[in-house]
C-alpha cells in the first residue's frame, strides 16, 4: 500500500500520528482528497471532519478548524480542536465549548486592546497635526 506520513495536531497534544494511503480534507473551498505524491499544499480548514485510510482501516476525526500542509510525504493538521469519534462523550463537549468560548473572549479583548491602541495614535496624530498648523498660521 502507497501511504503517506500523516500527523494532526491540536493544544491537547498528538491526535493521530501515522501512515495514511488517503485522507480527505474540509477546506475553506470544499472538500480536498489527498493520495500518496499529492503536490506541495497549505490550505485553511474549516469545521467538519477529516476522513482518512490506514493499514487498520478507515478513521474519522473532527477538528473545528486549521491549516493542513503536505510538504514531499508528509500531512500535517494543526487544528484549535481536534478528536476522533470514539472519544466523544458529553464531559469533553462541555469542555471543548468552555475553551471555545475562552478563547473567544481573549479574541474580543484582544480585539478592544488593539482598537484603542489604534485611537491613541490617531488622536496624538491629530493633536500633533494640529499643533503644527497653528504655528503655520
């Protein structure tokens, strides 16, 4: 069997490291099948689930999103979550959505610290504008 190195990755560690023959791919644009010899690749991945063959047959894993490289024979997901149908259970649900939402709320102030920082320069542009048109006057 043909088979490429295939690893995903997420913060909680190694969700699969192996060989793979074929994996397919939820991307930004549609679905994407990858085959041993696939040209070099990076894509973004979006919510769903990567499907993939090994000498032990098929897998399902689901990631909420990512990048997905292939360099020569090599596959690499990196995703923010990554896991594998059989270690779905409602505790890790509940988990998942907490550091989904955890994430998301240091992303907003994030977002509010960059923004004001962003105020403060265009006001000292503005004061610094204005200073130097009065002593043109």
């Amino acid at each position: 069997m043909n088979t490429f190195d295939f690893e995903i990755l997420s913060p909680n560690g190694i969700t699969f490291k192996g060989q793979a023959s074929q994996a397919t791919f939820p991307t930004m644009a549609g679905q994407i099948t990858i085959l041993p010899g696939h040209a070099n690749l990076v894509t973004v991945l979006k919510r769903g689930a990567i499907d993939f063959v090994t000498a032990e047959g098929s897998k399902k894993i689901t990631v909420s999103g990512g990048f997905l490289e292939v360099a020569g024979s090599r596959v690499s997901v990196v995703a923010l979550f990554a896991m594998s149908a059989d270690q779905v259970s409602e505790d890790l649900l509940g988990k998942a959505a907490a550091e989904v939402k955890r994430i998301s709320e240091k992303r907003k102030e994030f977002d509010i610290t960059v923004a004001q920082m962003q105020l403060k320069k265009d006001i000292a542009t503005l004061k610094v504008g204005a200073i130097k048109s009065k002593r043109k006057i």
